[in-house]
C-alpha cells in the first residue's frame, strides 16, 4: 500500500511538473528570470512549512539549506533563463534527460541500479529527448537549450543524493527549508534588477499564481513524498512525465512546430518510462513467458 501511494504521488507531481514550463513562459511577460525563481520560492516556502510544521526542526540543517541554494536555487534560475530563450516544447522535453542523468550520478555514488532494462528504457527516452529537440521554430534556439540543459544535470545530481536528507524526516519541511535555501540564492538577484513593475494583463499574474501552487507546491511536496519511499532511478523515471505533458502544451497551447521527428520523440519517451518500469523479475525468461502464457489464455477465453 505504501509503495502503491508513492507511486500514485510520483505520478501526479510528474504530470503537474509538465505545465510548470508553459506556465513559466507566461510568466516570464511579467517578471524576469531572477525574479520569477524569488517569488515561486517565497511564496511556496511557507505553505510547505505550515504543512511540515512539525518536522521543520529536524529538517533545518545547513546541507538541508545548502543543496536547496544549489538544487532548486540556481538550477532553476538557469532554467528560466533558458527558457526564456527557447520554446515551451524544446524546454519541456529536454528535462526528458533528467532520469539519466539521475541514474548516472546515483551509479557513480555506488547506490545504482544495473539492471540492463533501467538503462536501454533511459536510452530510449533519451533518443526522445534528442528527436524532439531536432525541430527548430517556435522560438527555440541552442543557446536556450543548452542552459536547460545545463539546469537538468544540476537537477539530477541534487534528486540522486537527495534521498539521503529526506530519510527520517518530513518531506514537506525538507522541501521547505531547501525553498529557503532557494530563494537565498535568487532574491538578491531579482532585488539588483529592481522591483518588478505592475503587470501588463492579469494573465501573466494568473499564470504565476498557477506556478506557485499547482506547479511548486503541489508537486514538489509529492516527489519528496514519493522519493523518500522507492529507489531514485525508479523515481526519475517519472520526470519523464514532465517533457512528455510539457511538449503537448507546447503543441497545443502554443502552436510549437511539430513533425514526424517530435511525434516519434514522444513516443519514444513514452516507451522509455514503460521499459525503465518493468519490474526485474518479469524479465526472468521463465516468468516472462507465463506472463506471454497467462495473456494469452485470458485472450482465448474472451
């Protein structure tokens, strides 16, 4: 039951995470990069620690405080401006990285998996990842997707080692005090810029105001969730939601460019999760084949 809600809490912050990049490009009409990781911090943070109240003691450590100026600070400070410079699809599904990169830290740290189904499902997804990026128009451009990019392998590196600080404790307070941690690093810089001007239309308010709650507190609540209770690799694999969800906003919503190279990319990183999630002992060559067995006699019988 325990592993049961982990994986229904994973599930849902990936789908959610999906709309974070559209919703962060709205956003970006209003506020620019540094002030846009400021606020989503400031105003995540104390709803996070009003629900982790408890446990905020515990959490309030300074590698607590210091992974959130590295893991959700400037990552997501680069993110933004890489988005910024390129389109919502391109900025969505390049996260598509995110599991390898994940798998490949959390292998260097001796705690990885080895399965060869893990690693052929990430390359899978990784092919995706690369199909869907080929497509230019739609604003992208290298520049922007390289900072991307780059904020996905700070990402990767911050959720392999962060199981380890959420073991014992309160994943909403963990998450709360890295917030901090977080908006320490980008508040001084959106403060050098200045205090941001009133927004043009309410859109970009609405779209920010979405960011925050649906987009931050929501979903990074239930991956900590989600993360502290199954292995990391088998966690990262659902980031793969993200890109997935965030290129068809992208397509839909924003008229992105899309041809046979995106459509393919999707569907690869569709196939990536589904490999990546196998579980090990159905690919016993016995097992398997009562499964096949098992199918097929169900197929008969209807």
């Amino acid at each position: 039951m325990k592993n049961r809600t982990a994986l229904l809490a994973l599930l849902a912050a990936g789908s959610l995470w999906g709309i974070t990049v559209a919703l962060s490009k709205l956003a970006l009409g209003w506020l620019d990069p540094s002030a846009l990781t400021a606020m989503r911090f400031l105003v995540a943070m104390p709803v996070l620690a009003v629900i982790g109240r408890r446990g905020l003691r515990d959490a309030f450590t300074l590698r607590i405080f210091l992974s959130g100026t590295i893991g959700y600070g400037a990552q997501m400070l680069i993110q933004n401006i890489g988005i910024e410079h390129t389109s919502v699809s391109h900025g969505a599904i390049i996260v598509g990285a995110l599991p390898v990169v994940v798998a490949l830290v959390t292998a260097a740290l001796g705690r990885g998996s080895s399965r060869p189904a893990l690693w052929v499902g990430y390359g899978v997804a990784l092919l995706g990842v690369v199909l869907v990026a080929k497509g230019g128009g739609g604003g992208a451009s290298t520049w922007g997707d390289t900072l991307v990019l780059i904020s996905v392998v700070l990402s990767g590196a911050f959720m392999a080692v962060q199981p380890s600080m959420l073991r014992g404790r309160d994943a909403a307070a963990v998450t709360a005090v890295q917030f901090l941690g977080g908006a320490a690093v980008s508040a001084p810089l959106a403060l050098v810029h200045g205090l941001p001007a009133g927004p043009p239309t309410p859109g970009p308010v609405l779209a920010f105001l979405a960011l925050a709650f649906l987009g931050t507190v929501l979903p990074f609540w239930l991956f900590a969730y989600g993360q502290a209770r199954v292995t990391p690799e088998f966690a990262g694999a659902f980031v793969n939601l993200e890109p997935l969800v965030g290129a068809i906003v992208g397509w839909l919503a924003f008229s992105d460019p899309v041809g046979t190279a995106q459509v393919l990319g999707a569907l690869a990183v569709v196939t990536g999760i589904l490999i990546s999630l196998v579980p090990p002992q159905l690919l016993a060559p016995a097992r398997l084949q009562r499964a096949i067995d098992a199918a097929l006699a169900g197929a008969r019988r209807t």
